[in-house]
C-alpha cells in the first residue's frame, strides 16, 4: 500500500530561518495592521470577499461533484467485476424444454397391468393411489422425530420427543407407514429446495433457460403434469408456492400466507389447520385431487429462538397432535406425504450444506398396508440421519408412480423402495419394474442434455452407458422368470452414476468469465493504488500555513477571474472521472453493436472490454498527466510498509480454508499488532504529553478489542474448539438475560465516552452537549428498552399483556430510535453550526480577546455526529451482544482517530487499513461468519411487522455490516479529526483516505476471487471459499455504496457548515 505521506518537517533552528521566520511575522502584522485602517474601499472589499467565497463554494461543489463521479464509476467497474468472475464461478445449469407424455413412456414397462398408459390406470407404472396430502413441515430435522433417551449415551434436549408419532406409527404399523432421512442438496433455501421436490433435479446457483421469467419453475415438474393430467391442486400455507407455480392452484379454495415474518410463529400454521381439515370432509374431498400444507411454525421457532427453545417444543407437539388427526380423517384412497425441505443448524438458521441443515425426514402413511421392507432390520426407523438416508429428489419419480402419472422430464431421483416392494417385503417385480422406468427417463434426459450441450458420452467401463447395458443384458437374459431384485440393483447403479455425473458436469466453470473477473478486479485495485499514492512535493501536503493561505488569498482577490482548479489535487478526479467515464462510454458502445451485430448475446464479454478498456484509460491518465509511476506504489515509511503487511498477509491467507474458517480470531492478532506497533512509534514524540497519549491510546485500542472478542459466534468447523457467547447458547438465537446488561451499560457510558474525547479538544460546544448528551443517550436507553421487551416476549415475563400489543410497542419503540438517528440525526447534521464557543475577554481597557474554544477541532467534532447517528441505528439493529460491540467499535474508532493525530499518521494508508481491519473484525462481532446461515433474518422485523421493500432489506444490510459500514462512514474522521477551518484539501485527502480504506477491501475481493478459482475442486469450496468470497463481494460494493452517499455527502455537508462560519479554506 502506497504512502500518503506524512506533514511536513518542522522548520530548523539555524540563523537563517530564525530571521526569514521574524520577516514573515513582521510582514503579517503589517498587513493586518493595514487592514485595520479605516478606508473608503472597505464595502469594496467586502464585496470582493463575497464574491470570493461564492466561487469558491462553486469550485468545492464542483470538485465534489467530479469526485463523486470518479468513485461511481469505479463502482461500476467493481460491479462488472465481480459480475463477470460470478457469471463463470457460480454453476449453472441448462433446462430443457421437453415434457414427459403419459402414453410414451421412455421404455417399454416390464409389468402388464389393467388401464396401462392412461391417467386412470397408470401412465408408466400401476397406479396405487388416487389422491395425495402433502403435508411440508418447514424445517423439520430428521431427530426432530425419533425418539432420543438419556440414558442411550445422548442428553436429550428440548425439542426432542416432542414429535413422536411418526416414529410409533413406522414401529407399529410398518405396512402403513414409514420413516426415513430425507437428505437435501445445498443450498437449503426454501425455495431451491421446492424446485429439488418438484422437478428431480438438482439445485444450482444459476438456472439457464428458454423461457425464464420471474422465479416461476417452467421446466417438467409434478404439479404441471398434474395439471396436464387434469388433476385439481390445492395448496396452504407458505407463499413461496404462489411465485414458483403461478395459477396451477384452485383459486377458491387454496390459501396463501407472508412467508418472510419469521417473528410469527402462528398465523401460517393455524391458517392451514383451519382450512385443510374441511377439505378432508366426504362432501369436500371431490373439489381437489392433491392437498399442499406447508406450515412454517418450526422454521420460524428455529429462527426467532434457536431449536432448544420452549416455543420449538410447543410447535413439534402442536405439528404431532395435527398429523394424528390429520391421519384420523383421510380415507384408503388417500397418500399422506409428511416431509421437511431441510433441517436448521444449532441456532435454527439454514441456508449452508452442514449436516443439520441438510437432514430433513419424510414419512408416508396409508391405511391400507402398501409399504414393506427389503431386510427385516429396516423395520425400524433409523436412529440417525447417517444411517438409510433417501435424497430428497428421489421423491419425485416416487410420488408420480404411486399416483399414476408420468415422471417429470429433468428427473434424477430413483423410487424409494418401501414404496414399491410390497407390504410382505418380497415384491422386486414392482420394485425392478419402477426402478426400470425412471431410469430410462433418466437416460432419455441424460442424453437429451448431452446433445443440448455437445458433449460425448463415455461408454467405458463403469460409465453410466455401461452400466445401462448391463441392466439392459440381464432384462434380456431371460423372458420367463427375470432376476428382479438383481435387476432393480442393476438400475440403481446406473441411477447412482449417472447421478454423481451429473453432479459433476454442473460443477464445471466458465474459465474465460472467472479470468476476466479476476482481471477487471486487479485493474480496478491498480486504479485505487495509484490514486492512493502521491509524490513529496504535491502542494496540499502543506495543511495550514497561514501565511500561504493569505498570500493565495490575495491573489484570488486582485485575479477574480483565475482558475481556482489549476492546483493538481483539485483537479485529479476530474481529469480521472472524465477520462474513466468518456472512454467507457465509447468502448461500451462500439462494443454494445458489435455484439447486436453478431448476435452473440455475450453482453458480459461487452462490458468487461469496457471495464478494462476504461481503466486502462485512466491508469494512463494517471502516468501521463498527473506523473504517477510504478515507483509511486512502493511504501517508503514504516505504516506505509505494515499496511502492506496486513493487506498481503490476508490475502494469501485466503488460500488456506483453516485460516479462512478461523478469521475472526486472526483479525483479533492483526488489530492487537497494530495497537503495539502505535504504542512504539508513540515512544519516539518529542514531547512528553505526546508519547502519554499515544501510548495511554495504543493500550486502549488493544483492551477493547480483546474485551470485544468475548462476543462470538461460532461456525460449524470451529467446533468443538469454540465456545458461543453471542446468544444464550450454543442452540439458540436469543439473548441471554444477563445480556440485556449490555445496552444499558451502553446507555450510560457511551455518551460520556465521547464527550471526554471532544473536551480533550474543547469542542464540546454547540450542538455537542444537547445532541450527544440526551438526543443520542435517549435513543441508546430506547434500544436497551427495545431488547428488555424482546426479551420480556420471549421468555414470556408480561403474560398480560397480549403478544400483539407488546410487539406493536416494541416496533414503535424501533421506529422511534431509527427515527431520532436517521430523520432527525440527518437533519441535524446538515444544519448544525460547528461545535465551537466564541467568549470574548476584555481587561485594563485593553483592546478585547476573543477565543474560539474548539477551533483547532473544528472539523473532527462536528463531523463525530454523523458515524454517532449510525452507531446508534447499528446498535439498535444489533442484538445486545452485538449493541455492545458497536458502542466498543465507536470507542475504538475515536481512539484510532488519537492515535493517528498523535502520530502524525493522518495522511498515511494505515489509518484507513487499521478502520477497514476494525469494520471487518466487528462483522464477525456483532453474531456473524462468513457463511449464509448466520445471517440475521430476524433483524428485518425489529422496525417492521411485515416485509416492506426496500426497509426491509436494509434493515437485514445495516444488521450484516454494521462493521463496515460505521468504519466506511468513520474514514472522513481519521483526516479530518483535529483539524482547523483553514485546513486545505479536505475533501481530496478523504477522497485519497477512502480510496485506501476500499483497497483494503477490494484486495480480499480480488484475493477471495482468484484462490477460489484456484481451488475450485477444492473439498471445502462451497462450504469455505465460496461463501467468503461472495461475503467479500457483498462487503466491497457496500463500502462504495456507504462511501458515495455517506462519507463523501457528509463530507460536503460539514464543509459547508464550516464555511457559513469560517470561510473556505481553499
């Protein structure tokens, strides 16, 4: 990381500064004295005053505008970046058109049977039922629903035996029903998972196809070919349904409910059990063929309270009374189907590919006793997810031969056998017969995606096409007696192969995309780098010299018509922002028509030559007319080095999965180092004070970061070597009791903190004392009350109150805080004066005194309240855990801004790195990993009671990065802390200080890119790689989005304040 170098040297202490200095000084009191004369020309002047603070309000303004133009446009290069290196990355999958026919079955059947080829009797296979309930238990994990003792070497919790009946039934009554794990393939989102359960195939990231439009599933599924089939469909429950499979549903009858309200346990299931049992009614059962429940109860319990939670024991207990009744009203002709789409992890959260989350159960039940086993032993349920597991595609073919329909085109499952062997266990014919034709549809499928894609199949040994013919060769052994049960065997390989085939047929990348990604990524962290660097000589590395700010002046006032932006730091980002966006403007359209002309379709390819055409543009903008050179980009002082350091070190360590896994606890080394090394440099101050504070600082910054590291949440694969602070325990997702300490210790410390730090520079004045004295300390004592009446609702405290008005007080209690940071905090911010106090002295009949008290702080202290207002918002958004965490960033934050003033470090790169290692590090604080499931959905319901767009949203963004984002908001205050009005290039030095503190990030962008590109067979790359590098994507297009609308605006809005007052400083 380049040097920002540091202030310059003080002046020496020979003769001939010594006189130059007394000249300088002579020559100021002259002209002040001269302008204390009365003159006739002083409305003049004023006048010319004016004029001169006009044009340079029109010259800050647009020089903010070119600045804030040159990082738009490199957010856009990140963008198209990252879109291309995701285009080739993530895997992707073609979906064919074709359609599975009842009367043209993919081979001819081996069994003969009354009906055969028709809906009635059976498309491809006997039919065995005529009617179908679904029941989908969102989330329901496998050990939800078998039988868990103490004495059997496990502890069982709370939500074990709470669901027993599907376990007894499978015992007792093995012919009617049976239990089995239900496996799901990553990701475990509900809605992948519908796809999985419907069509056969498997989940990937990006699904190509003809006829995409919206998230509706258009390839071959059940529900379609029950509605080709003329069957009636009706579903409860979940919404999701409704987007996947629009107008397949009865409209009458069917009843869709809000998915997303993970706070509400009830309203979802209680609208299913009030409309599925009058459908089961004699006189009901002819409006509808197949009935979908899907009740969302213990998913929502899982997310809201974590699985060892009263509320998940009372939801399985609810869910085993409903499927007992449920069993009492369906009749002999009727399939009950209970599933789960995936399980939850220790905190109920779901979305990754861990065993809990993977391990669902499926249970099916009939009165009349159709089901059998293959071994005596399998009459039992198993006891763990591990043991007998049925993928959850396999459901597909299973489901369409048992009612009689033909198998859906892009199928990949294969019948589960219970369903198909007969109740005496002993029935292969059927069995081989089910197997036989799903396979052949798979082979039809097989080969239709083979020819879609150009692509040879193997006939070598072991090869699905081998394996094909030795199925084939033993159908055609023997006419009169066939060895079923060897058959089904054989077919069962062939299912299996063809199935780890095409597993490994969509894992396969996009090379050339991954490349480009990579390559527009490494020119957009070349870009950041050389904007970054600068020579000794540049003319705003002298800061406050007041004789060069009165000489410059004068000159503007005697040359009105000057150009005020011929100095070069005023004119960098135009030149940059003109250059980046007039060639991208012209290379994106020659490239747009070449690809209309030829039809190719390719415009990810068009935009990554515009991407790399623009930036190489403005790197030779740079080199040429700026003079920056490859030189520029080596450090040449000690923070110039260490920030390379960290930023390097990281990012090769992104290549190990243990480090990546571990990254939280590494970050804590990085922050703790950097505290040190601060403390040594601090040693080397001339003055006493100086090294006390430095050191007093340094110290500091290191304790709160250990004190911050107590709050932890750990990932799967840390486990058993970590211990979960962040919620209650290690299988919850709420607060402990004693947690709700934090935020009220928040309340009354916090404030307090920051104002010690602004009296240290007597600018607590002004707004100061009433915005951070009770503005802000009310809303940090409404976020503890928001969290004690969380608490209180779900521990049950103030059962007097009803649910629904306590939570109506929590969201207004929410709204309020948000309300006092973003509404009134922002407009706060735009108005207030600086934070500073004139007092005027007089004495013996002197001439008066006046005295700016928090002068020398001006800039610093009146931007401190805006990353104040977002602290706030952040630690409302946070559980206590986290609250606490953002109030010890804050602290940490201030003392950084010492430590780099003590340091006179403020315009080197470490600062803004050391910002970006805190933003990161208090990510992993406030309850988060690199993985999906630890995303806090929740969040999205502490201001709201339903999803609203695009709040929502934000609110789930704000709680995810609050790290970053109060660190992106926060850079401005390294530059700017401890700075007067006079103080020039403020908004070219942020704008350098942010570029340093988004190179942070761009690098791990970059760096997560290419190692997971390079290991993209990598053992852990979905689980480890994959995951950090769409958190580093997501992390880096929020630090520019934060960056342009928070720290640059903000920026712009404290100089003008400041200039109202003091005049613009340049």
């Amino acid at each position: 990381m380049p040097s920002r170098n540091a202030r310059s040297k003080a002046p020496t202490t020979d003769y001939k500064a010594i006189a130059a200095e007394w000249a300088r000084a002579k020559r100021i009191k002259g002209l002040e004295s001269a302008a204390n004369k009365p003159s006739s020309s002083s409305t003049d002047d004023e006048a010319k005053r004016a004029a001169l603070e006009a044009r340079r309000k029109t010259a800050f303004e647009h020089r903010w505008f070119w600045t804030v133009g040159f990082w738009v446009w490199l957010l856009c290069m990140h963008l198209v970046g990252i879109l291309l290196f995701t285009s080739g990355f993530l895997l992707t999958r073609l979906v064919l058109d074709e359609r599975s026919e009842c009367d043209s079955p993919p081979i001819e059947p081996l069994l003969e049977w009354s009906g055969r080829g028709t809906v009635e009797g059976g498309c491809w296979h006997p039919k065995t039922f005529n009617k179908a309930v679904v029941v989908l238990i969102d989330a329901l994990r496998y050990d939800f629903t078998v039988p868990v003792g103490d004495g059997d070497g496990n502890d069982a919790e709370v939500y074990h035996n709470a669901f027993p009946f599907l376990y007894e039934t499978s015992v007792q009554s093995p012919g009617n029903a049976f239990l089995r794990p239900f496996i799901a393939d990553p990701p475990t989102a509900t809605l992948q998972r519908l796809k999985g359960l419907t069509t056969g195939t498997l989940p990937t990231f990006v699904d190509i196809g003809s006829s995409f439009a919206g998230t509706a599933i258009e390839e071959d599924n059940l529900l379609m070919q029950w509605r080709d089939q003329g069957k009636r469909v009706v579903h409860l429950g979940d919404d999701t349904w409704i987007s996947l499979f629009p107008d397949y549903f009865e409209p009458n009858i069917s009843r869709a409910y809000d998915s997303f309200n993970v706070w509400d346990l009830h309203t979802v299931d209680n609208g299913v059990l009030e409309h599925i049992f009058p459908l089961l009614q004699p006189d009901k059962t002819q409006q509808w063929d197949i009935l979908i429940g899907h009740l969302l109860g213990v998913d929502h319990a899982g997310h809201r309270y974590g699985p060892n939670h009263a509320a998940m024991t009372v939801k399985l207990q609810q869910m085993d009374t409903f499927i007992r009744d449920l069993v009492k009203e369906i009749d002999d002709d009727t399939l009950l189907i209970v599933m789960g789409d995936h399980g939850m992890d220790s905190k109920g959260d779901h979305g990754g590919e861990s065993d809990d989350e993977v391990e669902a159960a499926l249970w099916m039940y009939s009165k009349r006793p159709i089901f059998g086993r293959t071994q005596p032993e399998f009459a039992t349920p198993p006891a763990t997810a591990k043991i007998r597991p049925v993928n959850q595609i396999d459901l597909v073919p299973t489901l369409a031969l048992l009612l009689g329909i033909p198998i859906p085109y892009n199928n990949l499952g294969r019948p589960i056998e219970e369903a198909f062997v007969g109740s005496e266990g002993n029935a292969w014919d059927h069995l081989a017969a089910a197997s036989s034709v799903a396979s052949a549809g798979i082979r039809r499928y097989q080969a239709s995606y083979f020819k879609a894609r150009g692509i040879e199949q193997s006939t070598n040994p072991g090869s699905p096409a081998s394996l094909w013919n030795d199925a084939e060769a033993l159908v055609q052994s023997s006419t009169n007696s066939r060895p079923w049960e060897a058959l089904h065997k054989a077919y069962t390989a062939y299912q299996e192969e063809t199935l780890s085939l095409c597993k490994d047929l969509w894992a396969r990348f996009d090379i050339p995309k991954m490349i480009l990604g990579i390559v527009v990524m490494a020119f957009g962290v070349a870009v950041l780098l050389l904007y970054v660097s600068r020579d000794e000589d540049e003319d705003f590395a002298v800061l406050d010299d007041a004789e060069l700010d009165f000489a410059e002046k004068s000159l503007e006032l005697q040359n009105p018509t000057a150009d005020s932006d011929v100095t070069s730091y005023k004119g960098l980002s135009k030149s940059l922002a003109k250059t980046g966006i007039i060639s991208g403007a012209l290379i994106g359209g020659l490239s747009s028509i070449l690809v209309m002309a030829i039809g190719s379709g390719e415009w990810l390819l068009a935009a990554a030559a515009t991407a790399i055409g623009s930036m190489v543009a403005v790197t030779g903008t740079m080199f040429r007319v700026r003079g920056r050179h490859i030189l520029n980009l080596l450090p040449n002082t000690f923070w110039g080095w260490l920030s390379v350091i960290f930023i390097l070190s990281q990012s090769i360590g992104f290549a190990s999965n243990s480090y990546t896994i571990w990254e939280d606890s590494i970050s804590l080394f990085f922050l703790s180092t950097f505290g040190f090394a601060n403390a040594v440099a601090s040693l080397q101050r001339p003055s006493i004070r100086d090294r006390a504070l430095g050191i007093y600082h340094s110290i500091l910054f290191v304790v709160l970061t250990r004190v911050a590291s107590f709050s932890k949440l750990c990932r799967d694969e840390q486990m058993p070597y970590c211990t979960s602070t962040y919620y209650a325990s290690a299988n919850s997702s709420t607060s402990a009791p004693w947690q709700l300490a934090i935020p009220f210790t928040v309340f009354l410390i916090l404030p307090s903190i920051i104002k010690s730090y602004m009296q240290s520079s007597r600018s607590y004045e002004g707004l100061a004392p009433m915005w951070i004295g009770y503005v802000f300390r009310t809303g940090l004592f409404l976020a503890a009350a928001y969290w004690t009446l969380d608490a209180a609702d779900n521990a049950d405290w103030l059962t007097a109150l009803p649910e629904k008005l306590l939570k109506t007080i929590q969201i207004s209690v929410a709204q309020l805080v948000l309300a006092l940071a973003f509404v009134a905090g922002t407009t706060a911010f735009i108005w207030a004066p600086p934070c500073v106090s004139i007092i005027t002295t007089a004495s013996n009949n002197r001439t008066a005194q006046i005295t700016v008290l928090g002068y020398g702080n001006t800039n610093g202290a009146r931007y401190l309240l805006l990353p104040v207002n977002i602290a706030a918002a952040c630690i409302l958004l946070s559980k206590p855990m986290g609250g606490g965490a953002i109030a010890i960033m804050l602290w940490q934050i201030l003392a950084l801004a010492e430590m780099v003033d003590v340091n006179d470090a403020s315009a080197e790169t470490v600062g803004p790195v050391a910002l970006a290692l805190l933003g990161n590090f208090h990510y992993f604080k406030t309850g988060h990993q690199a993985v999906l499931s630890s995303i806090q959905w929740d969040s999205a319901f502490v201001p709201l009671l339903t999803i609203r767009y695009p709040w929502s949203p934000l609110a789930v963004a704000l709680n995810t990065f609050a790290g970053q984002v109060l660190a992106c908001a926060a850079v401005p205050l390294l530059v700017l802390w401890k700075t007067s009005p006079k103080r020039k290039g403020v908004l070219e030095s942020v704008s350098r200080a942010l570029a340093a503190f988004v190179a942070f990030y761009a690098v791990q962008s970059l760096a997560t890119m290419a190692w997971a590109g390079y290991l993209r067979r990598h053992l852990m790359l979905f689980r480890v790689f994959s995951p950090r590098f769409m958190m580093a994507a997501a992390v880096l297009l929020t630090v520019d989005l934060v960056g342009i609308a928070v720290a640059l605006l903000g920026v712009r809005t404290n100089v003008l304040a400041i200039s109202e007052v003091f005049g613009f400083a340049d």
